[in-house]
C-alpha cells in the first residue's frame, strides 16, 4: 500500500571502460561532493588489482561478488494493531543490486590502512570468495528474517 507515486527510475548508462551498467553504478555510489572523475579513477584502479591479484575478468569477478553479498529475505516493519512486527520479506532485484554495492562499500571503507581503491578491490575479491565483513552482513540480514518467519503471515 504505497502513499505517493514511485519516482521513475533512471536510465543508467555503461561505464567507459567495461561498458557495465552495474560497474557504473558502482563508481556513482563511491563518488562523493560530485567528484565523478575522482570516483571513477578509484574504481579502475580497484578494478585493475582485482585482475592483477585473481588472473580473472575483474567484471565477472565483481559481478559474482555482487550475487554472493546480495540477500534474498529481508525484515520489514509492519505495524499490526499497536505492535510493529519485523515481517520477512524477499527482496526485489534492484533492492538486492542496491543493498549489495552499499555493504561493499561500507565494509571497504571500514577497513584499515591503505588507499581505498586497495581497500575496495580487497572487499570485492574477498566478497566473489564469500567471505568478508559484508558477506557477514547478508548472513546476518537471513538470520534476521529466519528468526522471524513467526510473523511472515503479516506480509503485505
């Protein structure tokens, strides 16, 4: 039961580099005070070490580290007479690309010491080898929902 109307999604288009739109969407969420050039640059440069440290396409690479940290279930609040339920919910694709990009992020800028082109290609290898902190993220986001597949009648 949605309040307003959904925004219409924008048209993104492929990176100048691979021509991947997911690559692309990448480099717009590391990319900070509209620094486009800045952010891009960074993404390469962690695209080229994840090639160099795997011997492997870094595009597959990253998009199988996408498909490992992305979650299938997810709890949503709903609030049911007075009491709000955590109702597990799967989530849509866009949702999952979205929710994926941003855990890698988070976990790249969270680590230690070192450039942060260093920092994102060690989470993405990390994140394609299903390991890593937001690899942990997405199992902790099932156990969520496992936890509370009690209230998945509530479903909207």
């Amino acid at each position: 039961m949605s309040r307003r109307n959904k925004p219409e999604a924008r048209e993104v288009y492929p990176d100048r580099k691979f021509s991947s739109v997911p690559l692309q969407l990448l480099i717009h969420r590391v990319m900070r005070r509209g620094k486009k050039s800045t952010a891009e640059s960074l993404i390469y440069d962690a695209m080229d070490m994840v090639q160099e440290k795997s011997g492997k396409n870094p595009i597959e690479v990253y998009d199988l580290a996408l498909k490992n940290v992305g979650p299938i279930m997810e709890v949503r609040p709903r609030r049911v007479g007075g009491a709000t339920y955590q109702v597990p919910m799967e989530v849509p694709s866009s949702r999952r690309m979205t929710l994926a990009m941003r855990w890698i992020i988070d976990a790249a800028r969270s680590r230690t010491g070192r450039s942060f082109a260093e920092k994102i290609s060690a989470e993405i290898l990390d994140a394609a080898n299903n390991q890593g902190t937001s690899v942990r993220k997405r199992e902790e986001t099932h156990k969520m929902a496992e936890a509370n597949r009690a209230f998945s009648h509530y479903r909207a």
